[in-house]
C-alpha cells in the first residue's frame, strides 16, 4: 500500500460519495433512504450479495463468500467493516394542528440547543421513502408528553404540508453540504461519512481482487439505531448475524479533542468511556497504520518532532463516548474502533463553551465536521486492512524477545 496508490480523480470521486450520502435525512429506526441509497449502490454491482437481518441490519459479502467459519482454520476469518446507518434526529410521534406537531429526539444532544431550532421535515410520499419536497419550521418548547428513551418537542410549521406521516424525519436545518478550507461540512458525518470510507475502500479491493490479487475476506455490515443505545448492533449479536471468528472494524465519528485533533489523521481507538476493545486486533490495525506511515503514530523520546509521518494516524482511548466495538467485544468478538475525529459533534456548534457556560450568544446547530485528508486517510488504511491484516506479534512475544536478548544484563 503505498500513499499514491489512488489517484485524484478517484478520490474526487470519494469526496463526491461522501457528500451526497451526508446529506440524507436518516434518524433511529427511520433510516429507510439510506438503506434505499445502499440498496441502489449494491445492485449496481452484480458481484455483491446483500443479506438482511431480521433487525434490517446489511451485510455486504461477495457472492463466493463462506456462510459460515465456525472451525478453526476451515476458512480465513472474515474482516467485517461496519458503520451505523442513523444520526440524531427528530421523528413526528403526533399531528396536534395543521402547523403543529410533536417529534421526539432519538438520539444525544444538550437540551441548550433545542430552544428556538429550526429543523428541516422530509415527509414521504404515501408509498415510498423518496422526498415529497421539504418544509422548515421552529421549536416552540419541550412537550409534556414523556418518551420512553427520548424527549419530545413541539414544532411550528412555516405552512401546512398535505403529505406529513407519522414516523417522517426531521432534522437540523442546517447549509447544504460541502468541502470548505479542507473540511467536509455536511448535515450527517457521524456516522455517514465512515458509511462512506467503508464503500470507498471495499470499491478498490472489489478492484483488487478481480484483477486477480489477493485480498482479505472483507465484508460489510451496516447497523441500525446505534444513537438510542446500539441496538442494532446487539441485534446482530444475538441474531447470529456475524459469523464465528469474524474481525469487526468499527468506523466511528468520535468528538474530537485537542490531543485527538481534526487533521491529526484517522484513529486507531483503543476504546471508548464503557471498556477497552481487543487487544491483538486493535494491534493488528495499528500494524497496518504504522505500515502505511512507516512510523508510529508518535514520535518516541529517542526521534525528534519531525520524524512524524507525512501519513497521519493517531492511536487513542477516546474515551469521551461508547462505539458499537463495546457490543461486539463484549459479545466475544474480535472488534476494535477506528474512527474519524469530527467537530460540532452531534451538529453542535462551539460545544466546549457551551458545557463550561462560557458560551456569549444562544447555543446553535450547526454542519458537522471532518478533515479531507482524516477521510482519505480512512479508506487508505480500510484498503491495507483489506489488502491483509495478519496478527501483530503479541505483548508477551514481545517481552519474550526483549528477555532473550537482554538477559545477560542482569548476570553481573
């Protein structure tokens, strides 16, 4: 894998995908266009299968793929990249007047920004999950009517819309997308974008592999509702849907900090606030990063600042919120994170002065944010996981070594 393997015009083309799949209006449990979106980007390659959970997660597999691995060494390991198909936003739960409805929020947000919004409302058409034309309109306060897991708002229309349904997403009303200063800008990063490397990356190794060369048993699986607890995820788990000894790459889109900065490169998550995910796999990934950049993602004591790679990656805990590698870990699969770090998180603008309470105007939504280059970077190194992702020597292999060369310290 080297850094000019692909060309401008492809990753012109991945910034493209990237922008227009970001751009779709998608909420826990109502992710229906991305799914028609995905459906659309699978059919067009007849070399894929796609298979549906009876939780309506996606798995993407190559036609030829094993079903199952359930012997040791019957059949390499499937590496799984996954992404979740939702993101923080409004759901109609009531028509209360012709302008007036209540939406409830699925998803983490700070009560702060919900005071005078303006959100966008996609409605359907009466068959179909394709736009009938939009309508914006303001929240008017919270609503007296308690959610289960979310709380529920009421919303002011600008005008009344003959096609409004129960179960039609609203969302922020927020810029169109688009790349700006070197930042993808865009309704839906979290988790989008990383949907988005995820296509990119198994493009170029579909690429690979029917030229002949060979790759990894790379697959796809694409969960639902991950902002209202990872419940897509823990389906899967208990649906049997990952096959015995799969390898789960989780892609995230993690609120960045200033020791996780925005154009420090994609990461290698080690874990998030709830547990720390796989060693050996998280170590294999971090192998192939190193790989990639031909140095760690830091420069040791003994290597000046400028030994820092030109291919950027950074290795954390990211411990400010949990990712779906926590499911599966803790469900015995080899799962590990690597995510993208992301400004205005959950589309919340100037988010740190908002939690200290030093923020000077009223708290706004805003587009969220990534690096052109963290994006590349992603699918670069999605492409070496798929190219091959051999097991990193162990910790005990390496404190072995150390002993067998350097014993002899001791006998004096």
């Amino acid at each position: 894998m080297t850094l000019n393997a692909l060309s401008e015009h492809e990753r012109q083309g991945h910034l493209d995908l990237a922008l227009q799949v970001t751009q779709l209006p998608t909420a826990a449990g109502r992710e229906q266009r991305v799914i028609a979106w995905l459906t659309r980007w699978i059919e067009a390659r007849p070399d894929l299968a796609l298979t549906t959970d009876r939780a309506g997660n996606m798995v993407v597999a190559f036609n030829d793929a094993p079903l199952t691995h359930t012997k040791a060494g019957a059949a390499p390991s499937p590496v799984f990249f996954t992404a979740h198909l939702d993101h923080p936003a409004f759901v109609v739960e009531r028509m209360i007047a012709p302008t007036t409805l209540e939406l409830s929020f699925r998803g983490g947000v700070m009560d702060d920004y919900f005071t005078d919004a303006r959100v966008r409302l996609w409605p359907r058409t009466a068959d179909t999950e394709q736009s009938s034309g939009t309508i914006e309109g303001t929240l008017i306060g919270p609503s007296p009517t308690p959610g289960a897991y979310n709380k529920h708002w009421l919303c002011e229309l600008d005008a009344a819309h003959d096609d409004i349904t129960l179960g039609d997403v609203a969302t922020w009303a927020v810029e169109p997308g688009a790349v700006e200063d070197g930042l993808i800008k865009t309704l839906v990063c979290d988790d989008l974008v990383a949907l988005a490397a995820a296509l990119c990356a198994f493009d170029v190794l579909r690429r690979k592999r029917a030229a002949g060369e060979k790759i990894e048993d790379v697959r796809l699986l694409f969960t639902r509702a991950e902002e209202i607890g990872f419940i897509g995820a823990i389906a899967a788990c208990r649906l049997g849907t990952i096959p015995t000894g799969a390898r789960l790459i989780a892609l995230e889109n993690s609120r960045a900090f200033a020791d996780s900065p925005i154009g420090g490169g994609p990461i290698v998550r080690v874990g998030d606030r709830l547990s720390v995910f796989s060693p050996t796999l998280s170590a294999a990934v971090a192998l192939r990063a190193e790989q990639i950049a031909g140095a760690p993602a830091t420069p040791n004591a003994q290597q000046k600042a400028d030994a820092a790679p030109k291919w950027r990656w950074q290795r954390k805990l990211m411990a400010g919120g949990a990712c779906e590698a926590t499911v599966f870990f803790a469900h015995g699969h080899e799962a590990t994170c690597v995510c993208l770090p992301l400004g205005n998180y959950h589309n919340m603008a100037d988010l740190d002065a908002v939690q200290a309470g030093t923020n000077a105007t009223l708290p706004r939504v805003d587009r969220e944010f990534v690096s052109v280059a963290d994006f590349h970077g992603l699918v670069d190194l999605l492409i070496a996981c798929g190219e091959s992702l051999p097991q990193a020597p162990s910790t005990m292999e390496r404190i072995d070594k150390l002993w067998n060369e350097r014993q002899g310290v001791l006998e004096g």
